[in-house]
C-alpha cells in the first residue's frame, strides 16, 4: 500500500528544500570561518550559530518528508560563495540569501496552496514567520554596520559590534524539539 501523502511534485519540492538549507548552513559557516580569521569572534560567533540554526531547518523537513511517507534525497550541495571582501559584503550577502530563501519557501507555499495539501500549507507557515525573523535579523546587521561606519569604520566601534554579537546566545534548540506551537 502506498502510504505517501505527497505528491511526487511536492514531495522534490520538499527535498530540495532541504538540500537548500543545508547550502544555506554551509555558506554561514564558511562566512563564520572567514570573519574568524579576521579576528572578528563575536561575528563568528553569530555566524556559526546561524549555520547551526540552518541545519536544524534542513532536519526539520527531513523529518516531515518522512513523517508524510516520503523519502527525502541528499544531494551534492554547491560550493558557498567566495569569501566576502568587507564585513559590508559578508552582511549583504547575509541578507540577500534570507531573502532567496524566503522566495523558495513561498514556492513551496503556492504549490502546497495548489495541491490543497494543507499539511504541508500548515507546516510551512512556520518557516514564513521563521524567514520574518532572518530577514529582520540580517536587516539589523546591516543597520548595525552602517552605525559603525560601514566600511570605513573605526577599530572601536567594529570591536564595540563585535562584542556585542559575541553575545549572541548560542544554544539553538534541536529541530526534534521544535513544533509548530513551540518554535
Ligand atoms: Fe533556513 Fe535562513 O532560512
């Protein structure tokens, strides 16, 4: 008996997105190193632990695709971009991959809105309201950097931003214990 409640259309949908994430996770990641190696640990520190939050998302339709009866497909993830060149540059590319992510999560939104798979409607609402806060989040690095100076910055004040993203807390809930209630 074939127990998939997805489309085979929804069901790639799906799958690349989680492949998608885990680009995503990777690309931060590699971001993360490059401003370690600047000696910028604070941003590093945001930038690690925003990798972590992306592969918690990347688990999170893993976990879905098989609760659904499907089977999700690791594919080869791309490269990440070439390392920034300013802090500018790592914040706008920050930015600007929230914002191709959230494109990608509507997709999966219209099709689910198609299909009239309100399951999949439904556990997707949770990434619009989670791209919200990304996108706010890179938004105000962004912000932050400007008040700094951008790239003409002083030493003090990128220390100043740089410390305070050193406070970014750094325990991320596990994607298993996150639900659609308690995100
Ligand atoms: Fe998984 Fe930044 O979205």
């Amino acid at each position: 008996m074939n127990t998939n409640r997805l489309s085979t259309i929804m069901e790639t949908a799906l799958s690349n997105q989680m492949n998608k994430e885990i680009h995503a996770s990777h690309i931060f990641l590699s971001y993360g190193i490059w401003a370690d190696d600047k000696g910028y640990q604070g941003i590093a520190n945001f930038l690690y632990r925003h990798s972590q939050e992306e592969r918690n998302h990347s688990i999170k339709f893993m976990e879905y695709i098989l609760n659904r009866g499907g089977k999700p497909k690791v594919e080869a993830i791309p490269a990440p971009p070439n390392d920034p060149d300013s802090l500018t540059a790592c914040f706008d590319g920050v930015f600007k991959h929230e914002v191709d992510n959230t494109t990608a999560i509507y997709k999966i939104v219209d099709l689910s809105l198609e299909e009239k798979d309100w399951a999949t409607w439904n556990f997707m609402q949770w990434f619009v309201q989670e791209q919200i806060e990304e996108e706010t989040l890179a938004q105000n690095l962004i912000d932050k950097l400007k008040i700094a100076g951008g790239d003409r910055a002083t030493d003090e004040s990128l220390f100043t931003l740089d410390k305070t993203l050193s406070e970014t807390p750094n325990e991320v809930p596990l994607a298993q214990e996150a639900t659609g209630y308690n995100p």
